[in-house]
C-alpha cells in the first residue's frame, strides 16, 4: 500500500479544478484527487503552515508542544506519523520545502529528501554501474 501526503502551502480547495473552479486548469491533480481520496470539509488547527502541518502529523493541538510559529519545527523526540511509518518499513520520500521537521528529527523521519536524479536512489545505482557504463 503506498500513501501520497500532499500537503501544499497556501492552496484552497478553490484554486483547483476537482473541486469546481470553472477556469484553473489543474489535470493532474484532478486526475489524482479522481484516483484517490478526496476530503470535501477539511479544517486547520492554525493559520500558519509550520504549527498546522505539526498538528497534522502528530493528531495534537500545536500549542501542546509549542508549535505556536513557523520557527517552532517538530523535534526528534516527538512522536509523528512520518516517524511511524518509516519504522514500520515504509520508504518515505521528501519533496519540496521543510517547514514541519528539526534537522534533528529528519534522518528518523524520511528516507530521502531529494527527487529524481538528485535521490539517494539514484546516486546508489550510479555508484553501482561500472565507470564505462555512466
């Protein structure tokens, strides 16, 4: 089973087509939010991304372990769903800006931060080609 967590900064659901707006052009969300689970009445816990994506990942408020501003990133300490998952075998993969973990907490956390050629992955399997065959 693979999960997709897509969680991006500053998006209403009326930015996008799947949700109605007569003139964004958006196909591939549509066709992913088509394929998937779509929430219709989703709220946030805080108006800010940090705390809010915090209370996202740990099912607590954000004022229940400081996460009151955008400086205030989950610690390694803290338990959270990416965490979760990662010790449960999943791969978790990392694309775009960090504004919900520590330094500290992201090694725990994500199996690889960069996309596309730049993966961990992907450098491994150059690695592991012979030099003739780069």
């Amino acid at each position: 089973m693979n999960f997709i967590l897509f969680n991006p900064d500053e998006m209403r659901a009326e930015s996008v087509g799947c949700y109605g707006h007569p003139l964004a052009s958006t196909p591939n969300l549509d066709r992913l939010a088509a394929q998937s689970t779509r929430f219709d009445q989703c709220h946030v816990q805080h108006t800010v991304c940090t705390p809010s994506r915090c209370s996202f990942m740990t099912g607590q408020y954000p004022h229940v372990n400081g996460h009151r501003t955008l400086w205030h990133a989950l610690q390694r300490h803290e338990p959270q769903l990416l965490k979760y998952l990662k010790t449960a075998g999943y791969d978790v993969m990392w694309g775009g800006k960090n504004d919900l973990l520590s330094p500290d907490s992201f090694a725990d956390s994500v199996t690889d931060f960069r996309l596309g050629q730049r993966s961990t992955r992907a450098a491994l399997a150059r690695r592991a080609q012979p030099i003739f065959a780069r």
